[in-house]
C-alpha cells in the first residue's frame, strides 16, 4: 500500500477518534487505533510509530491539508476536538474553491462520452448538484473526437495496464495486406494529435499500435505479464510524439523559421529542449534535441516553406526530396478550371 493511502487511513481513524464523545484517547490509544486500521486494510501487521501520529495529528492541526483542526489535549494527556461538531470531513468551502471546482466540472463533463469516463458521470452529477453548476457552459474547450475509430478499446485496454494482463491483439497497419495477432504486454496509453496510442511490450521490444487498427482484443491467461514500470515523462522526454527508438539516440535538430511564423514556434515549443540560436530580421533560428522520427517530419513539413531544416544533412536532405516530390505532383496535376 502507498505510504499516501496509509496516510489516508490514519487521518480517518485519528478522526474518528477526535470525534468521539463517549471515550477518552491517549496518544498511545491512538497510535493503536491507527495499527489496527492499517492491519485490517492491508492483512498484515501494521505498527504505526509514535512520531507517526504525532506528526499526523501536527499536519491536522496545520493548514498543510487545509483541516485546521481543532486538536486539544485535556488532562494533559487526552486527545479530543475542542470544537464536538468539528470533523475533517466537514471542511466548509468558500466562494474561491466553488468557483475553482465549477472549473474542474465543467471540463470533466467535457471528457463523460468517452466510454472510459463513464463510471465518472454519477460523480459529475452530484458535483454539479452540490455546487449548483447545472447551468454553467464550459468556457474552457478540448479538442477530442469521441467518433475516433478505437475509442471503444480504451475500457479494456486500461484495465489490461492497471491489472497487468497481457492481451492478443488482432492488428492491421495501413501497409499491411493482412491483419495479424500481436501477444502484447501493455504499459501506457497515449494520446498524439487526436489519436490514441498502445505502447507495448512485444517479443522483447517496446512497440506503439495504434487505437484506430486494432480489430479485436482478447485476454491471454496463459501469459506471464512483464511490466516494464515505464514513467511516461520519462519514456517520451526525447521525442516528438509516440514513436520511441531504443537504439536511437537524441540529435541537434537545428532549423530556421521565417520571421512571420517565429513567434508562433517561440510560444508554442516543438519540443521542452527547444531553444533560440540566432535571430534576424528574415527569421529565427531554433534547436531541438530529439530523436528523428516521423512525427517530427510530420511536424517539420506541416511549415511548408515557413520552415528549412539546418542539420542535420541527413534530414534536410529528405526533407528536401519531399518538397521537390510534391512540387512535381503539383506540377503533374491537371485539374478543370471551376466555372
């Protein structure tokens, strides 16, 4: 159990008892209530220290979690709330954190048709019930797409991280004629310009399938799971996007950005390394360190001629033969004039 979930049980216990009229509560007392909480959640012997519940009762006391509460010891050795009404779950709220929490409702009723949300949308309803928020339209919108084909393997597939399964996954690429079936070991899911991403382990390597090609899941009990105890800040720190090398490693990507689309790429980063190298009138020039990979292509090009690839030769080389393949698709192309 989380040393956070610990903490949890021993503030509900110490509460419980604080509350209590009908007896009286040493700190030894109290200290073998929280063991006894703890050793009925977990199965196991719990011992909860002395400093441990004299630092919970201090951070109670505290405005750390936003209880103050009204610890008092009486008889110079009983523990009680002074005020008998008082419990850390009653903890009133003033007009900013109502304000704050019609924030946060209004942006998770944006997410309750995705089918992954929906157990979250009785929770939505008293929500909104409670801080009188029916009426209030979202000022702040998410781009989704709830008609995203894979959408509907979301459930299955977080459940299979959460639960450590390893799944069989009938998968079909856009160069592939036929489908075949991946024995994967899920990890992460991860979403990359409006698409939704597994990253998985698969015959020893870490691969990325995407939500959209995926016709059918089923479990594999046969299979002991891996975990890869993957960090996801961690994993995706040098790329843009999804697409992760294990063999690759990070490079200099330097490029320039003409004068009328820099500020653009100043406030809206490429990548967290990204910095400036120079700057003129004509434009800025920036640089990454990432991986090469085809999200960043992508990304690269989406600029068209905004945008020139410096270093390194190798990418500007390519990206180079794409701008001269498209000009000669363009020129190739002979469509009727409208009327």
């Amino acid at each position: 159990m989380s040393s956070n979930k610990n903490a949890l049980i021993r503030y509900k216990t110490l509460d419980k008892c604080l509350k209590n009229k009908y007896r009286k509560y040493t700190l030894e007392d109290l200290i073998d209530e929280c063991s006894e909480a703890l050793f009925e959640f977990e199965g196991k012997e719990s011992f909860v220290s002395k400093r441990t519940v004299q630092l919970d009762l201090q951070n109670m006391r505290s405005e750390k979690f936003g209880y103050e509460a009204p610890i008092e010891v009486y008889d110079r050795k009983y523990y009680r709330y002074s005020d008998p009404d008082y419990s850390i779950h009653n903890i009133s709220v003033n007009e900013s954190d109502l304000k704050a929490m019609n924030n946060a409702v209004q942006i998770l009723k944006q997410f309750k048709d995705f089918s992954m949300f929906k157990e979250m949308n009785g929770v939505i309803q008293k929500l909104e019930d409670s801080i009188h928020a029916k009426n209030q339209k979202s000022i702040i919108h998410l781009d989704k797409n709830e008609q995203l084909k894979g959408l509907e393997h979301i459930d299955v597939l977080y459940e299979s991280i959460l639960n450590k399964k390893v799944l069989k996954i009938l998968y079909k690429s856009f160069t592939a004629r036929e489908s075949t079936v991946f024995t994967v070991h899920p990890q992460l899911l991860k979403e990359y310009n409006n698409r939704w991403f597994l990253i998985c382990l698969y015959k020893g390597s870490m691969y990325n399938l995407a939500l959209d090609r995926m016709e059918n899941i089923e479990p594999d009990e046969k299979t002991e799971y891996i975990d890869k105890d993957l960090d996801g800040d961690e994993y995706f720190k040098d790329i843009v996007g999804v697409t992760v090398s294990e063999m690759m490693k990070p490079r200099n990507v330097v490029f320039f950005v003409d004068s009328s689309n820099a500020p653009y790429v100043k406030t809206k980063p490429f990548h967290k390394s990204q910095e400036i190298v120079s700057e003129t009138e004509e434009g800025t020039v920036f640089k990454i360190c990432v991986q090469i990979n085809y999200e960043l292509e992508r990304l690269l090009l989406g600029f068209g001629d905004c945008l020139i690839v410096h270093k390194p030769r190798k990418l500007r080389l390519k990206m180079q033969d794409k701008f001269k393949a498209g000009s000669m698709n363009y020129e190739a192309l002979v469509v009727p004039d409208e009327d």
